[in-house]
C-alpha cells in the first residue's frame, strides 16, 4: 500500500536514500533497467525468494551493466537476501517482514 501514498513514499524513499552504496552510479527499477558499465543498484518494493532480480541481473549484466547491490523496502523472506548476496550482490533492506509483523500499527483505510 505504500506505493500508493505519496506521503509515506516520500519517507520511505527518505530513508532508502540513505542505503544506498556509496560506489553507486546509477539506479535501476526491474521495469527499467539501464545498460552501461556503471555500477548500479536495482530497487525494488519486495524481495521474497530474489529469483526475478537474479535474472533480471543477469540480464543487465549480459547487456553490459555492472550490477552491484540490490535494495528494497521489505525482506519479506531471508532467503531472497540470502539468494542475492551468494551470487555475489550486496543485499540491503530497510524493513523485514517479520519487524513489520511484530511491530503495532494504526493504520487508517478510506474507500
């Protein structure tokens, strides 16, 4: 839902900026990708098993581009991490599943 709400997109990508890897050049969502030698990072909301960034690195990586690190909003699973870092990504997230789960939240629905 948070892609929905600019107020909370805002925060978030307030916090996510300050994730990203210093070495890197450009950005990339999987929609959009890139394709240069420069390090990248890809974005992405959700990471559960990590298996569409995989491919979608190596992708990017057979079309030239140097991909780096993977960030996301939610670790919904250790296994998606897990999964990137062992094909020598860097993984950062800034919430996992189970802190959201554990922490109360008073949220508000309008229809």
């Amino acid at each position: 839902m948070f892609e929905s709400n600019p107020v909370l997109l805002h925060e978030i990508a307030e916090y996510l900026s300050k994730l990203i890897p210093a070495d890197t050049e450009v950005l990339a969502g999987l929609e959009i990708g890139w394709y240069s030698s420069r390090n990248g990072t890809i974005i992405e909301d959700v990471v559960t098993t990590g298996g569409q960034i995989l491919l979608s690195a190596t992708d990017l990586r057979n079309a030239g581009a140097n991909v780096v690190s993977v960030l996301c909003v939610i670790e919904g699973e250790a296994q998606g991490g897990d999964n990137i870092e062992n094909e020598g990504l860097n993984f950062f997230s800034l919430f996992k599943m189970e802190e959201l789960l554990e922490t109360p939240c008073n949220i508000e629905f309008y229809i």
